[in-house]
C-alpha cells in the first residue's frame, strides 16, 4: 500500500543556552494509506518534534532539522518553503494537539474558525464555508450545530473544544492527521469519546493516523502499530499485537510493565522504570538506554546496536538480539 509519508533518517538540534540539544537522532518510519501508527514514549522522547518537523512547525530559529528526509505524499517537507507548507497543512496533514484552548482563536466564533481553514484551501464563498462548519460540527458529534457555529470558544467544554479541533483538523480532508497527545486534558470517559471519534472518522475517511502518546491503553485502542522512542531514536517498532504481546526491547518491556492491566492482583504494584533518560546535549556514543537497563553488557556502553527483525513485524536495536549477546554477556 502506498506510503503517505517517509521518514527518513531524519535529525533534528535545538539550539539552547547550555548547547546543542539533540532531540531527534535518525529516526526512519513510513506510515501507509489509511493506517493509525502511534509513537509512544515517555515526555521528552522526540515525538512531538517529530510531528512539527512533519508539519514544519518546529520552533525558529532554535530548532533545526539537520539532515535527512520527510515525504509526505511523495514530496519532501524539509525542502518546502513556508509558502507552500501553508497549502500542505490543512490540505494534506492536519494536526490536533494537546491544549484546544491555545490552540482556538477566543475572540472568533467556533464556526469562522473552521471556515477560515475551508476557505484558505478552496475557492469557496464564506456562506457555503459556514455551512461545511455546520456539516463538520455535526460530523464530530456536536449537538445543535446550526447554533454552536455561531458560538465562542469558552461557550464550549474541554470535550467539545477538542471536536471543535478535529473538525478544524479535517474540514480539508487531510490525508494525514497528526494528533499529539489529544486526549491528555481532558477526562477519562470524554478521553474514550474523543478516541472512538477519531477512530471512526479514520475507518469512515480513510485517513492515515500518526498518534502521539504516552499512553499505551490508547495506542491499543486505536492503532495498528506503534514505533517506541526513547531519546530521540526509535528503539522499537512493529504491530501493536505482536508488540505488546512480545515485546522485544528492555525499555517497550519497561513502558508495558508500567500499564495497568485488566487481570491484575489488586495487591499488584506497577513497576517504573527508575532512572532519567540521557542528557540529549551530549547523547551517548553505544544505546542511549544502558545506563537503566537491567540487562546492560559492556558493549551496550560503547557501541550502538543496529536494527534487526526480531519477529514477523518486529523490529528492535538491543544487543541481546545479537547472535553473540549470549556469549558476550558472560565475558564482559
Ligand atoms: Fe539494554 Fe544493552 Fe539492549 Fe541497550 S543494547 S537495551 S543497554 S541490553
Ligand atoms: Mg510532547
């Protein structure tokens, strides 16, 4: 199936009072026509600098995309200029994000705000844009939309601002949607709604999914795989069955513990992974992991370990996958 966007070897700096922060390092990942992926990974991982660099709205002049590649339907964002990323954003990619407060405009009505993204995309008059408002308002399971397009953003719950959000989203009919963190703000039983929406829209439009989230209960709920980063690199990725039935890195291992689960003792602890992750202004030479990793060999410090296919979907950098893990695990 056709990929609606590559990401390849990509790298991404910030510049910082203290130095060079490496956010993104190298990162590859394709996501298909119609397909939900989720990058799962605790704050600070890379992931929603990942999701700007696909929409080119990193932060300037600090950050910077340093090497590599990003096609989005075939064309690569890194070369765009400002210009026309504003017709792929909205047109091609859409985005959601965490906060719908910051995000909507609090002088607009709810209804010009989604209009005005339908407009900058087609030639359409304002009076047909209100009412693809009204249409998208009802699509996202907004009650009376004839009457809350002409309402105020803090007319609206925080529930209803993320529907708002989403129509906003796909008023354009994106191929991709981007959604990072979506459901974080908001209340366990709105978080569901929200989800199942976003799900039936992708099943009902076809629209490919790149799902942000630390939350691993979400990523089974609404994705069909998952790429774990840690550090900014994936150490991980494949099916989100084979990989949370299998997974193969220390640090998925990790993250899986820490989900509560349905069949649990209620005497039963969840265990976190204790440790932070490395200073990204000086990462580390070998896996970025090693310092809590329970599993660490003195390879692990020195050198980093290459990808390999550790199951039918799966991929995973560790050296225990390494034929001679065993061997070297004994001797160091
Ligand atoms: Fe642990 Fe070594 Fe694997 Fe890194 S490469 S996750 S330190 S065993
Ligand atoms: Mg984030």
């Amino acid at each position: 199936m056709k990929n609606i966007v590559e990401v390849k070897d990509l790298h991404v700096t910030f510049d910082t009072s203290a130095g060079k922060v490496h956010a993104v390092r190298g990162i590859s990942f394709e996501v298909k026509k119609g397909e939900a992926i989720a990058i799962v990974g605790e704050s600070g991982c890379g992931k929603s600098v990942t999701a700007k660099s696909i929409m080119r709205l990193l932060p300037s002049p600090q950050a910077k995309i340093d090497s590599g590649s990003i096609l989005v339907n075939g064309e690569d964002v890194v070369k765009k200029s400002e210009k026309s990323m504003q017709k792929i954003r909205g047109n091609e990619v859409g985005m959601i994000f965490q906060d719908p407060m910051t995000s909507l405009n609090p002088t607009a009505k709810i209804g010009e705000q989604i209009a005005e993204g339908i407009m900058q995309h087609s030639k359409i008059s304002k009076k047909q844009a209100i009412e693809k408002s009204i249409k998208m308002l009802e699509l996202v399971g907004i009650p009376q939309p004839e009457r809350r397009v002409n309402q105020y953003p803090h007319e609206f719950s925080g529930g209803m601002r993320q529907r708002v959000m989403i129509a906003i989203a796909l008023a354009c009919s994106p191929k991709l949607l981007i959604a990072d963190e979506p459901t974080t703000a908001l209340d366990v039983t709105i978080q569901a709604q929200i989800l199942h929406l976003m799900k039936d829209l992708q099943m009902k439009t076809d629209t490919s999914i790149i799902l942000i989230t630390h939350d691993l209960g979400v990523v089974a709920e609404m994705c069909s795989r998952v790429v774990v980063m840690y550090a900014g690199e994936i150490v991980e990725s494949g099916n989100v069955e084979d990989i949370f039935a299998n997974p193969n890195h220390p640090y998925t291992k990790g993250l899986l513990k820490s989900v509560p689960r349905l069949d649990m003792d209620k005497n039963e602890k969840l265990s976190t992974i204790t440790g932070t992750p490395p200073d990204l202004l000086d990462p580390p030479k070998g896996c970025s992991f090693f310092p809590r990793c329970e599993h660490a060999m003195k390879i692990c410090a020195d050198y980093k370990p290459e990808f390999e296919v550790v199951g039918q979907s799966q991929y995973s950098s560790c050296w225990l996958n390494h034929p001679l893990s065993k061997k070297r695990s004994t001797t160091v």
